[in-house]
C-alpha cells in the first residue's frame, strides 16, 4: 500500500493550533504567499498539491478541528473550487477570489493564481 499523502505545510497545523488555514492548489503558492505575508498565530498557508487533492479525506484533521479554511483557486479553476466547496459541505470554509478577479491583469496570465498576482504587485512597487 502506498502511504497516505499529506498536505504541503501540514507540520505547520500544530505549530500554530489557532491559525486561520489558507490552502492554494501549489506548493510553489504556498511558499510565495507565506514569505509574503507569513506563516503565524493569525494564518499559515498550505498547498493541496494539485486540486484533485483536495479531498474531506485530506481535509479530516482540520475539519476535525473546527479550523477555518479559505481557499485561494488559480483564476481559471474558481469553479471547480466552488464545487468543490460545495461538496465538502465544511460550515468553516469559504473562497477567496479577490486576488484571481479583483487585482488580477492580463499580464498575470489567464491561469495566475493569488502569488502571480501578488508577486506582480510587489515587483511592481
């Protein structure tokens, strides 16, 4: 049996028991954004590797917990995400978009998600 696969940044979860979960669908995301606005008591960010990962399997420990998550989809899977949110029927999770649609512009690419954005925001000040 292969062993079961956890989330990128999951070692973080009980490093900080009371943070928010911010969860991306790239390893490469969770880093950018956690570098950019850190990992800490208030939030930490984690990666669900690719969004078929992104299961109430994967998800238990943290549902479990009563943790609230927000999800954070690239701009061209918002909704896959919202469905996928809708399956998962979790009282404590909600999307955030604003990133994908509200900041985002053609030079991020049509499949940027919240760090292209962001990294573009930073560079460019």
């Amino acid at each position: 049996r292969l062993p079961s696969y956890c989330m990128f940044g999951q070692h973080l979860l009980s490093a900080y028991p009371n943070a928010k979960v911010n969860i991306v669908e790239s390893e490469k995301t969770a880093i950018i954004m956690a570098a950019a606005y850190g990992n800490n008591a208030s939030q930490i960010w984690m990666s669900c590797a690719g969004m078929q990962n992104l299961t109430r399997e994967r998800l238990k420990g943290i549902m479990d917990a009563h943790r609230d998550i927000v999800l954070f989809p690239d701009r061209d899977g918002i909704k896959r995400w919202c469905k996928k949110a809708n399956e998962l029927q979790y009282p404590f999770l909600t999307i955030n978009t604003q990133a994908v649609k509200e900041w985002w512009q053609p030079c991020d690419g049509e499949k940027a998600d919240i760090a292209d954005v962001v990294l573009r925001m930073i560079c460019n000040h």
